[in-house]
C-alpha cells in the first residue's frame, strides 16, 4: 500500500490505547482515536474511587501518543462498506484500517429490581454515581456488594477496611478462578475486615428491593446500598452494524483479530472473540490484544502475513483493601496454581501492577514498538483447544464478572 494510510481505533482503554501508540511506528498513518471521555479510565481502581482512595482516571496527554487524533463522541453505526464510522455528536470518520475496541461493562440485568435498585460498578460514570450514595449513607449502613469475583470482592474489601458493615453475595464460589489455597488466604483476609461472605449452593440473588436482597434458598439479607458486579456484556456497536458475532456480542476473529467479515476490520479486548474462544477480562490480555492488533493492520499495510495470536498469562491479583493483597499465580494458558502472595507484599505487588500498567501505555506512547509482552509464548494449550473445537476459554473462571478487569 502506498500513500497515507488512515485507521480509526474505536474505543480508548487499555487495549485501544495501545493499539494507537503503536499504529505511530509508522510516519505515513494517521491514528484517530474515538472516545467518550477525554480522559483514559484506570478501570482496575474503580473500587478505589467508590472508597474514596484514587480518582481512576488518567490525562490522555500522558498515556497518548503525540500525533494520536482524539475524538471525544461516541460510535453509532460503522459502514464496513463505505469504510466509515457515524458519530452519535454528528457527521463520519472514514478509514482504511478499523480497530474494534470498545470494551465491555455491565449486562443488563434479568434479576427483578436489580437495575432499578442496585448499583453497577463497570464504569467511571456507575462508580462517580456509586461514590456520593454512599458517602450520605450513615456508617451504620448495610452495604450489600453482588459478585464474587476480583471487582466484588475488592469493592467489599474497600468498604469494609474504612469500617462500613459490608455483606458479600457470591451466587456460588468465592473467587472462582483462585487456587484453593489463595481463596483460604482471601476469606481469612475478608474475616479480618468483618465481610459476611455468603457462598455455596443457594446464594443466587433472585431478587432486589430497596432495602434488601433475595437468595435462591429463601433468605432474604437487609441491604440500604446494593453494588452489583455480576454480569458482563459489551456494546451492541459490532452487532447494530451487521458484523458476526458471538453469544455475548463480541466480534468474532480469525488468530490474527481480523473481523470474520472484513480484513480491514481488526478487534482488540473485550470486545473480540477470536476464533470465538476469548481471552479472559483483564488487562494483561487487553494490553496484549491491543498490541497484537496494531501489528496484524501495520503487518498488511506493509504486504506481510500477520502472526497469530500468541497471549500468555501469569495470574491475577486482588487488593483486599489498602493494606493486603493477593497475587495468584497461574499456568500460562491462565489456570490458578497453589503458589501466591499475599498480605502486605501481595497489597504492594497489586499496586507495583496497577502503576506499571500505565507505564506500559506511556513507555509504548513515547517509543511506539517497544512493548513486546504480546510476543511471550502463552503455550500450545489455546491450539490444542482449537484444534479440539473446544469453544471455551481455558482460564478456570469464564469471564462473566462486571469489572473482571485485572491488571494481570
């Protein structure tokens, strides 16, 4: 391809915020951004905003690289066809390149009461309208957080530690992707806090009332604020627009991220779902996504074959409030192992992460090229799913789980 190549990157997390840093190893493409915000969301610290500890959002100036178009609006409709995208604000983007990287937040949910009297958590917006609900809510109020995974129990561990009584509905297993071994280590932690951790069979919430919360076994738990973090969906941009997808609304892949429909079509994040077996919701896969997209659009404008995807995991960490922390370690291919951290040294290895995440996106931002995580061999288990049919990721713990987003 010769002449100025134009590619839009649709969505400016973790993954989409790599993807254009990157895109800029090349002087000849121009990289337009789109965005809701004009600053990037650190969604790993949304517990921490709603307890008051960090605002979770970073200047795009710092994490962007110089020359990266950035339009704040959001994306009514893509034109695979015309090569475009509609802006809800008014008027189009066209483009040579897309890359799909919206995200994903919170499902719609089925639960009677829950969208009306529970709080989601996914989002920047859901945690600043969380956050002064429950700094008028007296410290005698029974905060009642829904979800077991890293984004519930983190929410139940912040409140808690600034002394708020906090119940923590599992709807099953407490922290299923953990070793058994790293749960024990995790219930101990959420006992020191005083957390009511309500597990097992049974605790499925059926229904949620102003002041309470209805399990599946009959109980019914007093609750005057309801977070909840069960669920995962993702915007219906992909499907509103004709693109495949998969069950969820993801936009399903080939191993390069290439769209099913389009080759000039790419997806990164939560968002994709390559070869319909996607990655679990996190940002040690977002980032690596990211990456790996850009390389697949700066592979074809140079003629060459795009390598295949290649993630490798290392594990997942919780904050159990500002002073403890777990680091689960896991296999490559993200199933949990006995070994971890935790306490003191896992709180200061969860925030040595989280830090260094935003290091990542500025070091990537002001050398484009130089991040090469998305390169280390994540094993041959993923090709031995493939090859198996298998349509289902190989991490313990499906990704379902509003804010499941974890820096590992």
């Amino acid at each position: 391809m010769t002449g100025n190549t134009e590619v839009v990157v649709i969505g400016g997390g973790y993954s989409g915020v790599m993807a254009a840093n990157r895109l800029r190893q090349r002087g000849d493409v121009t990289v337009t951004l789109i965005n809701p915000r004009p600053t990037f969301v650190e969604r790993i610290r949304l517990h921490q905003l709603v307890g008051g500890s960090h605002e979770a959002v970073v200047e795009y100036r710092d994490v962007l690289a110089e020359g990266v178009r950035l339009v704040v609006d959001t994306v009514a409709r893509i034109d695979a066809a015309g090569r475009s995208v509609t802006l809800t604000g008014g008027g189009s983007v066209g483009y040579d390149y897309l890359i799909y990287a919206v995200g994903s937040g919170s499902a719609d949910p089925s639960v009677p009461g829950a969208a009306e009297f529970a709080y989601p958590l996914a989002s920047l917006e859901e945690a600043q309208r969380l956050r002064p609900v429950l700094e008028k809510a007296p410290a005698s109020a029974v905060v009642t957080v829904v979800g077991a995974g890293p984004s519930g129990i983190e929410t139940a561990a912040e409140l808690a530690e600034e002394g708020r009584s906090v119940t923590l509905v599992c709807g099953g297993v407490l922290g299923p992707y953990l070793h058994p071994r790293g749960r024990r280590s995790v219930t101990e932690r959420l006992a020191e806090l005083g957390v009511t951790v309500v597990d097992g069979p049974g605790t499925s919430v059926t229904a949620v009332t102003r002041d309470a919360v209805g399990l599946g076994d009959g109980r019914e738990l007093p609750s005057d604020v309801t977070i909840w973090t069960a669920g995962f969906g993702v915007p219906d941009l992909a499907a509103r627009s004709g693109l495949s997808t998969d069950s969820v609304g993801r936009l399903l892949t080939d191993e390069t991220l290439t769209s099913v429909d389009d080759v000039r079509i790419v997806a990164a994040g939560d968002s994709a779902a390559p070869s319909d077996l996607p990655l679990r919701m996190s940002c040690q896969a977002a980032m690596p996504l990211g990456a790996r997209a850009a390389d697949t659009v700066l592979s074809r404008i140079a003629g060459e074959q795009p390598s295949h995807l290649n993630q490798a995991f290392a594990g997942q960490c919780i904050s159990l409030g500002r002073r403890a922390g777990i680091f689960q370690f896991a296999h490559r291919y993200d199933v949990a192992v006995w070994f971890h951290i935790d306490g003191r040294p896992g709180a200061k290895l969860k925030e040595f992460v989280c830090k260094g995440v935003v290091k990542h996106l500025a070091d990537e931002a002001h050398k484009p090229g130089s991040y090469g995580l998305h390169r280390v061999s994540g094993g041959s288990k993923r090709r031995e799913l493939l090859a198996a049919g298998q349509g289902e990721a190989p991490a313990t713990e499906p990704a379902r789980v509003a804010g499941e987003r974890t820096a590992r």
